[in-house]
C-alpha cells in the first residue's frame, strides 16, 4: 500500500514539473513571437525612413520588447506559484529565518525539507546539483533537504 501512496506522489510531482513546462513554454511564445513577426516582416519590406508605417512599427517594437522583459520576470513568478522545491529553495537562500519546513509527513523524498535539530544546511545526494552553501538560521532551527 506505501508503494502505491509513493507511486501517487511520484506521478503528482511530474505532473506539477509537466504543468510548469507547459506554463513557461506558452508564457514564451505568447511574449516572443510578436517580436519575431515585427522583426520577419521589417527584413522582408523596405519601409521609407518617416513613414506612418514606419512609426507604427517601432511603436509596435518597443511595446513588444516590453513583453520580451515581461517573459523574464514572469518565469521567476511561474516557478515560485508552481513548484515547492523552487520556492523552498529561494527562501533558505535569500531569508532562511522566514522559512518554516513543511509538516512531517510519510512521504518525505529526496526533494522535500526536514528538521533535523541543529544549524545546518546540509545537501542530498540526489540534490547535489544544488549548490548552497551551509548558513545559520536566526531562530536556532536547521532545515535540510532529506536524504533517502
């Protein structure tokens, strides 16, 4: 029976890593293909210098540019709404005295926090790509990422 419960969290974890995928992709093409067709349709035509269509187009070109930065600042937003470990990850890096682990469960894995009573930031094999470095924490708690 564990071994089903553990298959059904496998599979909701690559579900969520599925969704995310799928959210930036989407968020991708939504901000950069505009860009592209401005930037297919100006190689292809030859716009006089003080045109409207000219003006237009590079009104259109800034506008778009704008969705190009927007892209950016919304990936880091899709990845701190939609996956755990991202989000876990940034508070132990930038404010580790705000971050409270998750309660105990069952179903601890390699990818999830677990307090182990002392001051440490300690790293899991399966995690080793991870790169952080060991710190302190304010409220006297260590939260380490388990290891199975």
């Amino acid at each position: 029976m564990f071994q089903v419960e553990k298959s059904d969290s496998i599979q909701t974890q690559e579900n969520r890593i599925t969704i995310t995928l799928i959210a930036v992709v989407i968020l991708f093409m939504v901000c950069q293909i505009p860009t592209a067709i401005i930037l297919i349709y100006d190689l292809f035509h030859q716009i006089p210098e003080r045109s409207v269509e000219k003006n237009i187009l590079h009104g259109l070109g800034n506008i778009f540019n704008f969705l190009v930065t927007i892209n950016a600042a919304c990936n880091f937003m899709l990845y701190c709404a939609l996956s755990d470990k991202y989000r876990r990850t940034f508070l132990l890096t930038f404010m580790p005295s705000c971050y409270t682990p998750p309660s105990p469960s069952r179903h601890n894995t390699a990818y999830s926090s677990m307090y182990d009573g002392t001051c440490t930031l300690n790293q899991s094999v399966r995690a080793s790509s991870l790169r952080v470095p060991a710190m302190n924490c304010d409220s006297g708690k260590v939260y380490r990422h388990a290891s199975n």
